[in-house]
C-alpha cells in the first residue's frame, strides 16, 4: 500500500454515510489522489467497491482490519 494519502475516518457511521463523505473529500482532492478509507459499516464490503465502479475512481486497495475495513480510493482523473 501507497503511504501517500489523506485519511477518511468513517468508523462508526452506518450505511450510507461511509460512501457520501469519501464522495464529498474526493471532489476536494486533485485527479490521482490517493484517499485511504475507514470503515466498519457491514455494507461498506459493497458499496465503497460499487461507489468507484460507478463514479470512475479506481480501488486500488482493500484490506481488513481486526476491527475495520481499509479502502485506498485513487480519484479519478
């Protein structure tokens, strides 16, 4: 995994909150940005995957936590 990245902490927020916030910080971040998500959301195993497909950003990365689920979403360009 890139370490060159901003953060989105979304532990803790249900469905659809996880994918609404990313949406709202990767229009804030430059073509090729890298944004690491957090997410607990059940839901989130689906929806961050089909959030990408559909906007055309690239999921570059997913990995679980003992806890968590870790996103790395690269912005499309």
């Amino acid at each position: 995994m890139t370490d060159d990245f901003e953060t989105l902490d979304a532990l803790g927020l249900l469905c659809p909150l996880p994918v609404l916030k990313a949406r709202k910080r990767l229009k804030s971040m430059a073509p090729g940005a890298v944004l690491r998500l957090l997410a607990d959301d059940p839901a989130a195993v689906v929806d961050v995957p089909h959030f990408c497909a559909e906007a055309g950003h690239a999921l570059i990365g997913q990995d679980e936590a003992p806890d968590h689920q870790i996103y790395l979403i690269r912005k499309a360009d």
